[in-house]
C-alpha cells in the first residue's frame, strides 16, 4: 500500500515545535515542583530541630527556674526580717532613748548650773538655764556634745541677770536629739563647744555694754 502524506512540511514542523515546548514545559513544572517540594522537606526538618531546641532550652529553663524561685524567696524574705528588725530597733529606742537621753542631760549639767526649762519638739530640743559664768555654761555644752543623744549642740543667747545681788548668766542652748543612738558611741568631742566660750565672751560684752 502507497501512503502519501498531504500535511504540509511546514505544519509538521510546527507541531513537532508545539511538542518541544510542552515537554519543556512540563520538565520545568515537574523541576519547580521537585524545587518546591525539596524546599518543604527542608523547612519541615528545620522546625523540627527548632522544635527539639525549644523542648531542650524549655528542660533548662523548668529546671533552673526552682532554685532561681527559693532565691528569689529567701531574698524577700531576709528583706521582710531586716524591716521587722529596723522596725524594732526604732520601738527599742523610742521606748529606751529618752530616759538615756535624760540622763546624759543630767550627767552633763555641772553643779553651778540650773536647767529651768526645757522644750523637744520634732527632734529638736531648747535648753533655757542659769549658770554661775562662762566657763560653767561652756563646761556644759562640751559635756552634752560628748553624749551620743545629743548632736549640734550651739549658743543660741546669753544674758547676764541680777537676783538678790548675784549676778548669773542665763543662756538658752538648742541642739538635735538622737534617741536611737547607742550608748557611749561618741567618744570625741564636737567642735562646735570649742566656740562656745568665745560666744559667752562676746556676749558679756555686749551686755556690758
């Protein structure tokens, strides 16, 4: 049997180009999909091993999060004791630092010497007295800044008075008071008594004149 072929050169070498580029087609889809699914595989075991990184970093955690906890507890509580302590000690010296107080006060006051008032407010005291001179009234501001209740001792005036024909110097002292100071911590004497002649000097002077 004879065949003869009546498709065009032309058209047969048109499909024959169709084919070639379906086949190309093809082999680029089945490569980005080759592409794509390696590409998955890839992030899978990826966020796998994140995952065991995870898991394993959560163990540490877990684990060093109990004794991180007991720190943390044992911190809060020593802050709590060292307040209930500071509260204490605040109680014992309001309780204790007033007669202690009062007692260096009347350790400190020289036989010549007469306290006739004395007035505390809000840490504060004021002294009013008679003294028989200078070095009396002087011997007494030194005495009450070797006591550890009192701090900033200071002249605030003097004045000469006559009473039945003796003659005394009135003075008025004003200083800070400590009552949670302990007993015997201040073993060196202020400065500021050191000027306290040189005032009661001046001020006699003044009267004089």
């Amino acid at each position: 049997m004879i065949r003869i072929n009546l498709i065009p050169q032309e058209e047969i070498q048109r499909t024959a180009g169709r084919r070639q580029s379906m086949a190309l087609g093809l082999l680029v889809a089945a490569g980005t999909v080759l592409v794509l699914v390696a590409a998955h595989g890839w992030q899978q075991v990826a966020l796998l091993a994140k995952g065991r990184e995870r898991a394993r970093l959560e163990r540490q955690l877990a684990e060093l999060r109990g004794p991180y906890e007991q720190v943390v507890a044992m911190e809060r509580e020593k802050k709590e004791l060292q307040e209930k302590l500071a509260v204490i000690r605040e109680l014992e010296a309001k309780k204790f630092g007033p007669v202690r107080m009062l007692g260096d006060l009347s350790t400190a006051t020289p036989d010549k010497l007469w306290l006739t008032e004395f007035n505390e407010r809000g840490g504060s005291i004021r002294l009013t007295g008679l003294g028989v001179d200078e070095n009396t009234v002087a011997d007494f501001m030194r005495r009450l800044s070797l006591s550890p209740y009192f701090r900033s001792v200071d002249l605030e005036e003097t004045s000469e008075v006559k009473n039945e024909a003796v003659r005394h110097k009135r003075f008025v002292i004003r200083a800070q008071v400590n009552y949670a100071a302990s007993p015997g911590s201040k073993d060196t004497q202020a400065k500021a008594p050191e000027t306290a002649p040189e005032k009661l000097a001046k001020a006699s002077v003044g009267g004089a004149r």
